[in-house]
C-alpha cells in the first residue's frame, strides 16, 4: 500500500485498495452532498462553503497525520509522489478548470458522484471531461512548448522556499481556521438560498 | 454548538505547533531537506555513493596496449592529457599529448577541455597514483569519458623499451605481441630492443647481419635520448 506499511501489505494489492479508497471517497464527497451542483458553486456566490471547509479540513488532516506518521518513520515521505510544479501551465489551467467549475457546477470527481446517483448534468459534464482530454491530447504538440516552461520539478513550497514544513503547516492551519471564520462571516451576511 | 467549533478549530493548531517543536527529527523529511540542501549546494558532479562504485571498478584503467594501439592508429577520439608539471611535459611525452599540470585541473580554462564529449581523455602521469587520483577529483566534479593509463609513462616505456621476449613454447599471439611492442617502439623513436637492451652481449652473440650494426650505429643519436627519457620516467612524482 504504497509507502504505508509496505511490509505487510504487497504491491499486488495496490490496486484493490485503490478501488476499496475510490468508492470510499466516492462515498464521502456524497454524503458531503457534493453531488449537487447548486451545493459546489456556492462556494462562487457565498451562500454555501462547504466545499472549502471540507476540502481545506482534508488537507490540513491529511497533512498533519502525515506528517506525524513521518516523525515515527510509518510512512516514507521520500517514496510519495508530487506532481511536478509547472508554474505558469498551473495558473492557466487552475483559471479554465474554475471557469468549468462556476459554469458547470462540478469538479471531476464529483461529476462522477453525480453519475453514480444518476444526475443528467453529471453525464453531460463527463462527456465535456472527456471532450476537453481528447481536445488537449491532440493539441499537445502546440502547448508543448509552454506546458514544459517553468517546470520546478518535484518541489513542495517548504522545499522551495526552504523553510521548516512544520512551521509551514502551522501557518496552513492558522490559515485554514482564519478561514472558515471568515466564510462563516460571510455567509451569515448573504441571503440564504435554498436549493 | 460554538465551543464545539472552538475546540475543532483549535485541534490542528495545536497539533501542527506539537509537531513543530518535537525534539529529534533525524528520521523526517526536515532532516532529509537540509540533507538535500547540502547536497545540491556543494556538489554538483556524480553523487558519492555511484563514485564509490566507480573507484572500485578496474573500467577506468586504460593497459598500454591499447594506449599504443590509440597512438599508432591517430585514434582521433582519444586526447591525452600529460598531468605531470610543464618542465617534465618539455623533457618528453607521448605524441598527440597536451600538458595539463595535475595543480591547474580545475581551472577555469582546463575545465573546458574537459567538456568536449567527443573526446575519451587518457590521463597520463609517471605512475598511475596521481592520474588515478586527478581522475577521483574530475569525476567528482561530474566529467565523463575519463581513462587512466595504467602504470603510467613508466610502465609504457618499460614495456616498450624493453618487451618481455616470449619464450619458444609461447603462442604465436605473444610473437605477434612481442613484434608490435617493437613497432611501437620504433614508433616512439625507442631503439630496437634486439640491439639495445642486451648491450654488447646481444652483438656478440648474433653477429649475422652487419646491416643491423649500421642501424644500431646510426641510431645513436636515439640512444642518447633514451637515457633522458629513462631519467624522465625514474623521477617517478607519485
């Protein structure tokens, strides 16, 4: 299971606890009632937050009880892959998926959520997923150029500022805390929606 | 309901400035962070462990016979580098051979010799000692293609001074050896070693040919140099 208890749990299982943790967060992002597009683009007019606290509480979780299990030497941090940070390609491809997010209400593991409760926008957003990879794979030899630029390779922001990830992470939870109040704030200020 | 959210809010704080201010994190990525940073900050050549691999491997050494082989074939992809210092370079070196003193290696000038990829550089020195370690510290510093020659100049002249004569039961390879060590003898401008090495004893014993008298007389002026050379090698550096 990857770098978590690599003794006791070999490689040929990897894939089967892959599906086990899918249908897991499948599960969770559902019971989140993130399968509701009107839910997910609230977080865009600010009549619901539920998407940032919940993917804002995951992450500092996540990175916390890692970093833990780091400390105790369970989990090889070494042996955990991070997408290379391509700085520019980021910017502009964080902008187009917020736009398809806002317009289409779903992110990509939702839409797949929404499929499994059998929601027809949930459909029609994979269809455009499906489009938009066929569309960007053949013009691949065209962004080439400007997807390489910029490439820091595999570098974490404590790693790329170098400072202490630990003091980073107390930074991200002060953060983080900061915000749910604030969008507490806000909501409580916006005229409640129902949907 | 509020102080619940309170408390919730508090718990990754609290946990993250734990985690911060533990002792002893030799085992976490902090420690592997500032070991990386030492690492990218001081080197940038082959890492230590593949070195280590390297210096135990016989690959890099280059035998004379194939160095000669280089020479007499004006193997253009071989450059020669002569490490020892500039007035031994003048007493004499290999044909093709640029002068390189084992002190200057890392300078900016030199370095650039080294970059070329076109070329197989064939460290030279009296010994194998001291290209042995020029090749430890180019390495280092991540330049490729390096050779050393074993046994050094010393070595080479040894051999192709004086060949191991093979005796009568040896293979024909060793004749076929045994007369292209002479040849590339003759290359260098080293004497016949038939005439040389024996002295009068080898005069006296095969008297056939006169012919060979008067080469052995003609090429006296090679045989006053060969002494220097001998000298060159004998002061060994290493």
């Amino acid at each position: 299971m990857g770098p978590l208890i690599p003794d006791f749990i070999s490689p040929e299982w990897n894939n089967i606890i892959a599906i086990v943790l899918g249908i897991a967060f499948g599960y969770v992002l559902e019971s989140a009632g993130f399968s509701s597009s009107r839910k997910l683009v609230g977080v865009f007019y600010g009549y619901d937050f539920a998407v940032l606290r919940v993917f804002f509480t995951a992450a500092i979780t996540a990175s916390i009880g890692l970093l833990f299990m780091d400390y105790f030497g369970w989990v090889n941090m070494a042996a955990l892959d991070g997408l290379p940070a391509r700085v520019y390609p980021i910017i502009v491809g964080g902008i187009i998926m917020g736009l398809g997010f806002v317009t289409g209400g779903f992110c990509p593991g939702t839409c797949v959520t929404a499929i499994g409760i059998g929601k027809l926008d949930g459909y029609v957003f994979f269809g455009g997923i499906m489009i938009g990879v066929f569309v960007f794979s053949e013009m691949f030899p065209l962004l080439e150029n400007f997807y390489n630029k910029s490439n820091l390779g595999d570098v974490s922001v404590p790693q790329y500022f170098n400072i202490s990830p630990y003091w980073f992470m107390v930074g991200v939870s002060v953060i983080a805390i900061v915000a749910f109040y604030v969008t507490l704030q806000i909501r409580k200020r916006i005229k409640k929606v129902e949907y | 309901m509020k102080k619940r959210y309170i408390f919730l809010a508090l718990v990754p704080i609290v946990l993250s400035i734990i985690l911060a201010l533990l002792p002893d994190k030799s085992n976490s990525i902090d420690a592997k962070r500032i070991a990386k940073n030492l690492k990218s900050a001081k080197y940038t050549g082959v890492s230590p462990d593949k070195l280590l691999l390297e210096s135990v491997n016989d690959d890099r050494f280059m035998q004379p016979d194939e160095l000669a082989t280089v020479i007499m074939g004006q193997d253009p992809s071989y450059l020669l580098i002569d490490l020892r210092d500039a007035g031994q370079f003048g007493k004499f070196t290999l044909p093709g051979a640029i002068n390189i003193p084992s002190d200057q290696i890392l300078t900016d000038e030199n370095r650039a010799t080294f970059e070329s990829d076109a070329y197989k550089y064939v460290l030279i020195s009296n010994g194998t000692v001291l290209s042995d370690q020029v090749w430890m510290i180019l390495r280092r510093a991540g330049y490729d293609n390096l050779k050393v020659l074993n046994g050094g100049l010393n070595q080479f002249y040894q051999l192709y001074l004086n060949p191991p004569k093979p005796g009568e039961l040896d293979p024909s390879e060793a004749f076929e050896n045994y007369r292209f060590r002479k040849a590339v003898g003759a290359h260098l401008g080293l004497p016949n070693p038939d005439e040389f090495i024996p002295g009068g004893s080898a005069a006296v014993a095969s008297p056939t040919t006169t012919i060979n008298k008067t080469q052995a007389v003609t090429k006296t002026p090679t045989k006053t140099v060969v002494p220097k050379k001998a000298a060159g090698g004998g002061d060994e550096g290493c």
